[in-house]
C-alpha cells in the first residue's frame, strides 16, 4: 500500500476553506496498485486526477490504468480511465475525476511506468463543525452562570 505524498499545501487564513495538497505516484512492474486513504474521519476528503503520463522508460505498449473507489458501480471491480500508448497517446489530462478516499489505482496492463497526479482536497464537515461549537458555546455559558452564581454567594 502507498501513502499520498505531497509536495506542496498551500492554507488559508480562513479555517472553513479547503486545504488542498499535490499529490502523484508511480506504477509500474514493481507497484501496481497506489492506495489512497485518510485516517482523520472528522474531515471529508476528495481525491482529483489531473493528468495521467507514461515515464520515458515506457515501452510502446498498451498501458492500462484502471480505478477502485466508492465512486465506481460494480463493487470492488476495477473501472478503467486512461489507455495510454507511447506513440500514439503518452499523457491526458483529466478535469472532473473527482473520488472519495479509500481510492485505488491498478495498472491493469503495460509495464510502466505510469505516472498519475492530482490534487487532494480536505474539506471541513460544516454540520460537525456547527455541532461542535454549539457545545462550546453552551459550556461558555454554563462557566459563566456557575461564576455568578459563586460572585453571588460572596
């Protein structure tokens, strides 16, 4: 299994926008598969491929790049996104490929290497979010009657 690597995050000043990082991996004879997940179950995920290439290294064969994800219909059957070729088509570039970690990537076909990348967004729960300060706010309040009712009793 192969953990997203990121190597760049860029935040905002505001705590309710997205933080979003870049991410890429390899496939190839020696990792077939990349998995993607998130531990931190209190924040929604979203895992965007932009663009699919061959290495320099590829040889001019068929390469198949296929997906597993809680987006695709079938159960755990791989869905293929790109077929690439060396001499006929090296790259694409996707817009709109948008998964919800757990995500798999199988290189179904070809040795590689395939390389994929994209962004992975982190989005806040709004209603979790909203939960949860709701109940800080109602201690706030509960500290400050239990303080007048202690000034009052002087």
């Amino acid at each position: 299994m192969q953990r997203m690597s990121s190597s760049f995050v860029s935040s905002s000043l505001s705590e309710e926008r997205p933080v979003t990082a870049l991410w890429g991996c390899e496939l190839g004879t020696g990792t077939r598969r990349c998995v993607l997940q998130e531990d931190d179950n209190c924040l929604e995920h979203l895992v965007l491929l932009r663009t699919v290439s061959l290495g320099a290294g590829a040889r001019d064969e068929l390469h198949v790049v296929a997906v597993e994800s809680k987006n695709t219909y079938g159960g755990c059957k791989p869905v293929p996104i790109a077929s690439l070729r060396g001499s006929v088509l090296p790259m694409i570039n996707l817009k709109g490929l948008e998964f919800v970690p757990p995500v798999t990537f199988v290189l179904e076909c070809g040795a590689g290497p395939v390389y994929l990348s994209g962004q992975h967004v982190t989005l806040e729960d709004d209603h979790r979010y909203e939960a949860h300060e709701e109940e800080l706010l109602e201690e706030d309040a509960d500290d400050e009657d239990d303080a007048r009712a202690a000034q009052d009793g002087d």
